[in-house]
C-alpha cells in the first residue's frame, strides 16, 4: 500500500479515519490535553491517519512543534517518519527545511516535526523541549514513565492552543499500562479510543489477511488482526507447542537432501548452560528438527565434530548455518570466532559434497518477535502445524514445553535450565528462515535442487 500523499488523502474511504480527525477537529482545547489513541491491528492504516493529523496540526497552527517517538531511533526512520516524508510530498512550497540526519521538519510558517527515541532510557533530555504536540509509535514499546515525560512537555507553546498526545498501538496484555491508564478509561477526562481492524483497510492486497493468518498464531491473530487486548502469558512463553501432535517420539527423521540441511546454534559456556546445537530441515515451509546436541562442557569446536561425525551430513548438497549472531565475535577463548570454528570443520571434512551458507543476522531479532515466530510454526491461525520434533531432538520438546519466563518478566526466558538454550537455537533458525524466505510471499517455500 503506498502512502497517499496530503492533498488526494480521503478519510472517508475508512471510516474509523475520518471519524478520528473529526474529533481531533472538533475537540474543545480550552479543557487542555487531547489524549488520542489509535488501537488496532496490523496493516489498518494507523500510521497514515496518524502522519496526517501531525501534518495538519503543525500547518493550522504557526509555531507549532510536535515530536515523533519511537523506542528505537532506526526503526522510526523506517516506520511512521517514511510515512510522514511520503504524505506532505506534494506540498514542498510549504516545507522551509528539511534535515535528513537530525530528522527535523520546519514548514514555512516556523512549525517543526522533530523525532526522537527512548531506548536509552534517558527520559531527561525531554525536559528542555517545548511542544504542542507528541505522537509515540508503536507505543506498546514504550512504559507510563515514558508517556508522562512528554506529556508534560505539552502546552509550553502559549500562542498554539490545539495540543494534543496521540499514541498508536497495536494491542498488547491488559496489564499494560496502555490498557488501564488509556484503553480502559476511554471518554475519562480528554482521553479518546479509536479501533482499527486490518479488515477495514481496502487498500491492501487480497493475499495480504491470509499472509498474516499463516504467519501468526491463533492467539497472536485475536490480537493483530482482531484487536483484542487479550493475555497470551503463561508458564511457558511456547504457548502455541503441542507435544502430543509436534512431538513425533517414535520417529527418526529421514533427511531429503533435494533441500538443504541446517544447523542452528546458541553458544553458552557454563555450568547449567550446555553448548547448544541442532539440526534439521526446511521443507516447502515446514520445519523438521531431526536432532539435538545439549553437551555440557563442550565447546564450539567439539560439538560441530559432534554434529560431523553423526553421518548427517554426508550426502548433503548445502548446509546452511544459522544461530546466535554474537557467535561472529571474537572473543577471549582464541582468535577465530565461532562461526569461523564451525566454517573451517565443516571445509575440511573428508566426506564433503556439499556448499556451506552462513545464515547469520547482524543482530538477534527482538526476543519477543522470536518467540512470536517459533508460536506461529507451532500452530497458526488457519490451524496449520509447521513445525516438527523428531525423536532424537526430546531435548528441544522438553524446552517447548518447560520453559519459562524469569520472574516479573513478560518475555525474558529463564536460562537457568539446560533445555531453554536449544529452544534458543531453534528460535534464531526459525526466525531468520521467516524472515528471508517466507516474510511478505504469498506462498511459503523451502529452496529445492534441481
């Protein structure tokens, strides 16, 4: 969906849209702050409407200045501010300067759009800023501490009346501060709920809803999709895994060698935290997990001598490495990393036919989002199973079922038990086999030889 610019935007195509700006309109600013709130689902067009309330706010009301949060500065440039950029591209005689590296906006009549993060947590560098409005994107990142900082910089503009506190969120547990400060005192004081379905956007892609229905669990679709603030915490934050029908026991895996073999790593030394490994397959989008290595006390170099002498590998065309990203640093242990250690055994085995991938991120994805992915393999929306533990990976069963969070903690896993750091393992294989070969296509492949 491409971004409408400014002047051809219609409102009135999604509803929840234009009845939002009405009321961002019509509201009386003598009662003070508007707290405006735009829950709902992926692709529903909330940052849109959002960029065009910014827009309009800083046009209406010279000396304007409103700041674009996000926690991460990286992922606001690629978000809400390409939004922005995009909608008032067709009124550059209005744009006085535009400053790309400190992502600052001055229109002609001296109103600004500046950005900023928190992911640093030093909430005082916003103590000097003066505004008349603040947007936090993707404000289920955020916490109450962050959200009452920039508040309290609203209304110190005495010639701009209109301020105004505008949050997108996609929703999250009820015990978010999201929830019980905003969502649930929704027409409290000059707070105001606006809900958007993903359904109601028909700008999107006809694939587009089932993409998303295969890509995320049953839970996860209540949430993304339907825009229920529901809680999917547990015990375990694999709530999606099933033992009784993932769990093939019984059954040795049989390695089709038409697709690539993977492996996938978590590196750990220390006593309850087992040198971590496994191997298996993607076939035409749907994982196997044929065998684990959990072996304390080994290191990198001992348990890729492990997985080489298994036989596994030996009539494999490609092997495909993939794992925690920190295994490319070098560290006190020698002068090669880990990956360069697994590289070099795998080049020099003896019976080598196959070509080596390394499949490694430049950073680990977010915990949640890898976790998020593994849930969607485990069962999605549509109710498909894609993801498979062999026999010999009982190891990686336990860790789906048993693993649990650290205490006070929504998402950290507790890694004190040996099975939690395979689980890892698979979670970074996963995730970036998600993430390159299936994001955004709207049918799942595995990579076959011919």
């Amino acid at each position: 969906m491409s971004t409408p610019q400014l002047q051809d935007f219609n409102p009135k195509l999604i509803p929840w849209q234009y009845e939002a700006i009405k009321y961002y309109n019509d509201f009386d600013y003598s009662k003070g702050v508007l707290e405006l709130i735009f829950s709902g689902s992926i692709g529903s067009a909330k940052s849109v409407n959002a960029a065009h309330i910014i827009a309009i706010h800083c046009l209406k009301n010279s000396g304007a200045r409103c700041l674009v949060l996000r926690r991460a500065l990286k992922d606001l440039k690629r978000t809400i501010w390409q939004t922005i950029l995009a909608h008032i591209a067709d009124i550059p005689h209005l744009v006085k300067t535009y400053n790309k590296s400190e992502m600052k906006i001055v229109f002609v009549n001296g109103s600004e759009i500046i950005a900023d993060s928190y992911d640093k947590g030093d909430l005082e560098k916003f103590r000097s800023l003066e505004l008349s409005m603040c947007n936090i994107e993707e404000a289920s990142e955020s916490n109450k501490e962050v959200y009452d900082a920039v508040k309290m910089r609203l209304g110190r503009i005495p010639l701009v009346k209109e301020n105004l506190m505008l949050t997108q969120t996609n929703p999250d547990e009820p015990s978010h501060y999201l929830y019980k400060e905003l969502i649930a005192r929704d027409g409290i004081g000059n707070r105001k709920v606006f809900y958007s379905l993903t359904e109601q956007n028909p700008f999107l892609p006809k694939w587009y809803i089932q993409n998303l229905k295969e890509d995320l669990d049953p839970q996860m679709a209540k949430r993304m999709l339907q825009g229920q603030w529901i809680s999917i915490q547990g015990q375990t934050p694999y709530y999606a895994y099933d033992t009784n029908k993932q769990f093939l026991k019984d059954k040795e895996y049989i390695f089709n060698y038409n697709y690539p073999v993977d492996l996938m790593h978590d590196f750990n030394i220390g006593e309850g935290k087992p040198m971590s490994a496994a191997i298996g397959q993607n076939i035409n989008g749907v994982f196997h997990i044929a065998k684990d290595f959990v072996i304390e006390g080994f290191n990198t170099s001992e348990i890729i001598d492990e997985i080489i002498q298994t036989g596994l590998l030996n009539e494999a065309r490609q092997v495909r490495i993939f794992g925690d990203c920190n295994g490319s640093n070098k560290d006190t242990r020698g002068n090669k990393s880990d990956y360069e250690i697994i590289i070099k055994a795998l080049e020099n085995y003896e019976k080598r036919k196959y070509s080596i991938k390394k499949e490694i991120p430049r950073s680990n994805p977010p915990i949640r989002t890898r976790q998020n992915n593994v849930n969607s393999y485990c069962l999605n929306d549509l109710g498909n199973i894609r993801l498979y533990i062999y026999k010999d990976a009982a190891v990686v069963d336990e860790g789906l079922r048993l693993t649990k969070l650290k205490k006070g903690s929504t998402y950290q896993e507790d890694d004190s038990d040996y099975f939690q750091h395979v689980v890892t393992a698979v979670g970074y294989y996963v995730d970036r086999w998600h993430k390159k070969y299936r994001l955004g296509k709207p049918i799942s492949r595995g990579i076959v030889f011919e």
